[in-house]
C-alpha cells in the first residue's frame, strides 16, 4: 500500500511539470503590444554596456530587412570582444518567424566560430543563449541574464503560466 501511494506521487510530481510544459507549447500566446514586449525584455538585462543598433546592423549579421519585419529591436555589445546581444523581432508571419529563427542560428553558429580557439567565455555564452519563437515572435539573448530575458518574455505571453 505504501509503494502504491509513492508511486502515485512522483507520478503526480512529474505530471504538474509535464502539464505546464504542454500548456506552453500549445496554447496560443496573449496577444501583447511590442513595446509593452519590448520594455520587458530590455528591463530584465543590464544593457549598460550595450549599444541599440539600426536597420543596416540588422542587414550586416542577420541578413533580414528591418522594412520587412512588423517591430523589431537589436541590442549589441560595444566592445568587439564581447558576444551579448539582444534581438527581439515581431513578424509579419509565422514562416517569416522561422527564417527569422534560421538566421539566429547561422549568426550563432558564425559567432562561435569567430571566437573559438581564444575567446572560451563568449563560446560558452553562445552556447547558453536563448531563441525563443512563439507564435510570430522571435527573441534571441546572448547574455548571463538570457534565462531571466526568457522568462519575462514568456510571461508577457503566457501570464496564465507565470503567475508570481
């Protein structure tokens, strides 16, 4: 009787998790405001040592066009040795978020490339960055805060999930 009941709860323990997690992936995001997004995001890092960039920044590492986005901003590292960035982008569409998400990755994948061999920090942060698409939005954090960027974005989105 005593196993019966242990097993009942940690199947119970791995079920509310499993729950949520499945509540998330399939649960239409809340419909929010880009700059109320926008806000949220940039307020959950430290962007002292970062530097807002323009359309043709945006054209030079991710190869998208600023015009073609519905709202978007990018956040990048003033100092060249440095990988934090911030991109936040609301697209016109669902497939426009994918090649959106595909242009992360090769920035990315271009990024650990360049500082391989003599730069491990920055590896290691390109290798914990967040990208996070849902719906028609897109967020990509390179940075020690990413987890906590991640989780205000998701909970703009989903306040149902995140309550405090």
């Amino acid at each position: 009787m005593k196993d019966i009941l242990l097993q009942t709860v940690k199947l119970l323990l791995l079920a509310v998790p499993f729950v949520l997690l499945v509540g998330i992936f399939y649960v239409s995001p809340q419909k929010v405001d880009f700059s109320d997004l926008k806000a949220e995001t940039e307020s959950a890092m430290d962007l002292t040592e970062m530097q807002q960039a323009d359309a043709q920044l945006l054209r030079r590492l991710y190869g998208l066009n600023g015009e073609e986005l519905s709202d978007w901003i990018l956040w990048t590292a003033q100092d060249n040795m440095a990988v934090e960035e911030l991109l936040l982008v609301e697209c016109v569409s669902k497939e426009q978020a994918e090649q959106v998400r595909q242009a992360v990755e090769a920035r990315v994948d271009t990024q650990i490339h360049n500082f391989e061999g003599y730069g491990p920090e920055q590896v290691q942060l390109l290798k914990e960055s967040v990208t996070e698409v849902r719906d028609t939005c897109v967020l990509f954090v390179v940075s020690e805060q990413a987890q906590d960027v991640k989780d205000s974005f998701l909970k703009l989105l989903y306040p149902r999930f995140f309550r405090p």
